[in-house]
C-alpha cells in the first residue's frame, strides 16, 4: 500500500498549510482548513475498513454522510504540519448523520478535528448543493481584512462594493461578493450555522474581528480568492485616509463582468 504521505491531496495540503503560515494569516494555531476526498482515493492509501477511534461532532451534516475529509486539528499550529503531518492532520468519515466523525488516519497524539468543524461541514454541504465540485473549506485570520472590518460598514453590499473596487481582478474572482457576519463566538454551532447560510450566496465569509472563510474546488482556487479578497482589503486600508479622486465605477465594473463572463452578485451595482 502506498503511504499516505506521499498522496497527491495530502502533499497539496501540506503545502498550502505552510503558504498560507508564511502570508502571516495563521498565527499560533490560528486557522482551520478541510478538503474533501474520496472514500476510494483513500482506500489507496489507509485500510478504511477500520477506523482507529469514533468523535462525536455535536451537530447534525445528514448529506455529509459517508463523506471523508482531511482536516487540520485543534490547536496544532500551521507552521508545523510540513514536519508532523500525523499528529497535526486527520482524516474523518463522517456518519450517523454527522453527528459522529470516524478517524481513519492522523491526530496520532489523540487529538482532535478543529473546534471550527460546524463551520467546515455545514458549509461544505451548502457549497455542495450550489456546486458538487465544491472540495475545499478554508478558514484564516489574515491582517487587512480583519482590520477592514472595524472600520468599514458591516453591510455585505458595501463591505462587497469597497473590493470590488479596489483592483479590477475583483469582480472576476469573486462576482459573487462576501457574506459578513458580525462578531460571533467562535467554535459553535450557531456561528457554524450563520456561515453556512452566507455560504448559499457568496464563496467568501467574513468574521467581524476574526477572519474569513472560503470555499473552492481545489486548494489553489480557495487560496487565491481569500489572497484576492486580502489584496483589496490592503488597498482599502492604504487608501482610506486619503482623498478618492479616481476608482472603478459600476459602468466599468459591468464592463469586467460581462468581458469575463461572470455574473455580478444580483443589487450590487448601481447602474445608471
Ligand atoms: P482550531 O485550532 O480549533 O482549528 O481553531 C483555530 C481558529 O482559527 C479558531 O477560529
Ligand atoms: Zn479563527
């Protein structure tokens, strides 16, 4: 049997983890992602007939079930999952509605999946209802759009407008704008709900004073619309304070839409 370690999902993994430490968006064990992979891509590599232990996940994924993801774990810090993959990653399965989540690999120091797991799952099962290629569920704190968000208007409208904004690449890559929630408790069920539910419209989330959440169908894909969101979130901040003389006007954000071929998040721009 192949090692695991050499899978071509787990090399990706590692190596995002360690990209997305060195940007600055993962202090500590600040951040969590989770990959979706299929059950007869891992039977390459781990004999998924025999979980090693059972966790129970405190909520409900009913259209997860049978699902496996590879998931970051608790506490473990993304700058040390490039040197200790076992301890610091796991590989769930979920069952019994998602109510329990089978181990069949990793957190070999009897850790656990990380605390934002309700986040991870309700979203992937909404991002899979709007698009099955859907595999990747991101979480990380990165600086500019965490500041953005004490001193911009928390209206998702808005807070969408500003990026949009600020680099014309921002309408291509996200059209469909950025959910925003308020300060929340993190780790819950509700703020795993509240997510989700942003999910429905918009591939990007942002936590008021916390950080942000996207979703894609691959590991690149997912990094490059947060690094594209934090981008914009730079300029934002760069800008602020001085006087606007020029920006992107709604006529020519159209104009990128309609030459990319993307469909701008519907109400969004003011057009004349
Ligand atoms: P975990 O260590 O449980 O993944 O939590 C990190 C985090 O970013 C909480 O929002
Ligand atoms: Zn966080």
């Amino acid at each position: 049997m192949e090692t695991i370690l050499d899978a071509p999902f787990m090399v990706e993994l590692i190596r995002t983890t360690t990209n997305m430490y060195d940007h600055g968006w993962d202090e500590r064990n600040g951040g969590n992602i989770s990959l979706l992979v299929d059950e007869e891509e891992l039977a390459r590599y781990l004999d998924v007939s025999h979980p090693l232990r059972s966790i129970p996940t405190g909520f409900d994924a009913p259209t997860l079930d049978g699902r496996c993801f590879l998931v970051t774990g608790t506490g473990k810090y993304f700058k040390n999952v490039q040197y200790d993959p076992e301890n610091n990653l796991g590989v769930i399965r979920v069952t019994d509605s998602g109510r329990t989540a089978e181990l069949l690999w990793g957190y070999a120091d009897g850790g656990s999946f990380t605390s934002e797991l309700p986040a991870h799952l309700m979203s992937h099962a909404v991002r899979l209802a709007e698009n099955p290629a859907n595999r990747v569920i991101m979480h990380c704190h990165p600086a500019n759009l965490l500041a953005m968000t004490f001193v911009h208007d928390l209206d998702e409208r808005a807070f969408t407008r500003t990026l949009w904004q600020m680099c014309t690449e921002c309408m291509i890559v996200f059209p469909d704008g950025i959910g925003v929630l308020p300060w929340m408790l993190c780790g819950t069920n509700e703020i795993g709900e509240a997510t989700a539910e942003k999910m429905r419209r918009s591939r990007l989330v942002v936590w008021g004073q916390h950080g942000i959440y996207g979703a894609g169908a691959d590991l690149d894909e997912t990094f490059g619309l947060i690094e594209t969101a934090e981008k914009a979130a730079e300029i934002y901040l760069k800008i602020a304070q001085m006087p606007i003389l020029q920006t992107i006007t709604d006529d020519e954000l159209r104009e990128i839409a309609d030459w990319f071929h993307v469909t701008p998040r519907e109400g969004y721009l003011d057009l004349a």
